[in-house]
C-alpha cells in the first residue's frame, strides 16, 4: 500500500500536474487510510499491508471512524474520494483487478448556500486599502482582482506579469487541471494593478528568498522578502483588512469568488458565462449559484407580496 500510495502521487505530480494544495490534502488522506487499516483495522505493520487486503468493508470502517472522530461530511467525502482515485489508479496498473471503494456510498452533505458579500460589504473591504505604501497598493490590487475576476487564491498568486494584459484588461489563467482560460477585469481592477506595477520594481529588489524557494518568472504579487506570495499569505491580506473595513467575520479569499459569480448572476449574466469564468470543470459545480438566488427571489417575494405576508401573520411567522 505504501509503494501504491507513493506511485499514485507520483503520478499526480507528474502526470495531473496538480497543485501543491491538492497533492498535499491528497497525502494527508491517503495516509490516514493507511494508518487506519493499519492500527484499527487489520491490526498490522502499515508496511505488510497490501492493496489486496482492503476491501469494502474497510472502506466503510474507515467512514465509521471518522464519523466518530467527528469530522464534518464534505471531510469524508474528500478522503473517500481520494481512496476511491487510488484504487481506480491501482486497477489502471493492474494491481487490482475491481475497485473496494467504488460501491461505497458517498456520504450526504447538508446543501449550504456560499457566503458572500452584499455590494456595499465588498466596496468597502476593497476600498479599505487606502495609501501609497507598497504593501497598501499590493493588496489593493489583490482585493480588486479577486473580486473583479472570481479567482481562487491559488490562480491569484500563480499569476505572473506576463499573463496580464492591462490595456485588454484580460488576463491568462491556469486553473485546476492545468487548464487555461481568459478572464476580463474591469477599470478599477487595472487602476489598482497599475499603481502596484509603479512599485513593483523597488519591492522585487527586497532581499531575496532563500535559494530552494526562488522565483525565475516575474510574479504579480510579491511578498515581503520580494518572492512570490503565498497562499497562505492571501489569507492574511484578507483578515487584516475584514478588520479595518469592519466587514462580518468568516470572509476569505474564496468569499470574494462566490461574491463575484453572485453578483454576475443577479445582474442576469448566463449560468455558462459564469461557468466559463470559473473556470469549472463541471456545470453542475456552477449550478449552487442559481439556488442561492432562488433563496434571494423567495425572501424578496416573501417579505413583499401582500398575500405572503398574510399567510406569514396567520401562521404567527
């Protein structure tokens, strides 16, 4: 299993070129299905276990504790289906002639609504960068290009100036999969990038990174050493200026996404657009946003049509 496990995410690596963030989650998940069969289950050495001696049931003993451990749905859900990528890749290399995961039920996540920012929330954490520092203008920039383009955070920091083109005020993306798409920002998000662009020089000529973390290309967003900046890093862009704007706790860089894909559907944009500009894979991954303003549509009809309010005040709503 361990030499199964080693291959698989070798293959992802190389092969699916998949991001640090996805080869991560996957070894972490991977690992605990490891030392799952290995301490609860079969009772053995992680080293003496084989492909071979996991079936179904283990599968879903494996579901069973983390259920007790108290691990949300969607957690399940994931290492599940990480569990059922590697035996499907086993039975490829013909280790395994059937899949012990692919008859286990997926479990049932409660459908919950994204999060995002009403316009006025998301104009003032955007404006609330105010200044000339450089630091001010990089994150200035970052709020305004999630926003204006619906990036992930990981698209975000990957970008590299050469992917942008100001005057078109399209970018080039590469999203999950590798696959590559052309996204519009509007006028505020170029006013922003330019004055980054004014002082990008000077903070690339900060001290720079250690060798192994260097950076060839010529990244967008720069963090303080003058490399590229982190994931991670975003996270607390974003944290300091919820603060400062006094916008609701619980924002992150993924709310600025389902602001961005919310406020293009109640402006009437079509579902596929919205899709495209995601960057999604999958229609149905694109489809949330048409529930969340079906839930928008009943409140404003529930709160304003004579008769609803009536049927409200006669159950004592």
């Amino acid at each position: 299993m361990r030499r199964l496990i080693h291959r698989y995410l070798e293959h992802l690596h190389g092969e699916r070129q998949v991001s640090p963030e996805t080869l991560r989650a996957y070894e972490h998940d991977l690992t605990s299905f490891l030392d799952f069969l290995a301490r609860d289950f079969l009772g053995r050495d992680p080293a003496e276990i084989r492909p071979g001696d996991v079936d179904a049931l283990a599968v879903r003993s494996f579901l069973a504790a983390m259920t007790r451990k108290g691990l949300a749905k969607t957690s399940q859900g994931r290492t599940l289906s990480a569990v059922r990528s590697l035996f499907r890749f086993a039975c490829r290399e013909g280790v395994l002639a059937a899949n012990p995961a692919q008859g286990v039920r997926t479990p049932k996540v409660p459908r919950t609504l994204p999060r995002h920012l009403r316009p006025g929330e998301v104009e003032d954490l955007i404006e609330a960068p105010a200044g000339d520092e450089p630091l001010v203008r990089r994150d200035r920039a970052i709020l305004e290009l999630l926003y204006a383009a619906g990036l992930r955070v990981s698209e975000l920091v990957g970008l590299d100036w050469t992917d942008v083109d100001l005057s078109a005020r399209v970018l080039r993306v590469i999203g999950k999969g590798r696959k590559e798409r052309m996204v519009p920002f509007g006028r505020p998000a170029a006013a922003a990038l330019r004055r980054w662009l004014e002082v990008w020089e000077s903070a690339r000529k900060a001290p720079p990174q250690a060798p192994e973390n260097a950076d060839d290309g010529e990244p967008v967003f720069l963090d303080t050493t003058g490399g590229r900046l982190g994931v991670r890093s975003v996270r607390r862009v974003i944290d300091r200026w919820v603060d400062a704007a006094a916008v609701a706790r619980g924002v992150h860089p993924h709310t600025l996404r389902h602001t961005f894909a919310t406020h293009l559907l109640e402006n009437g944009a079509d579902l596929r657009a919205i899709q495209e500009l995601l960057g999604h894979s999958s229609l149905s991954t694109t489809q949330k946003y048409t529930h969340l303003e079906v839930e928008r549509l009943l409140a404003v009809y529930r709160g304003a049509h004579p008769r609803a309010r009536r049927g409200q005040r006669e159950r004592g709503e």
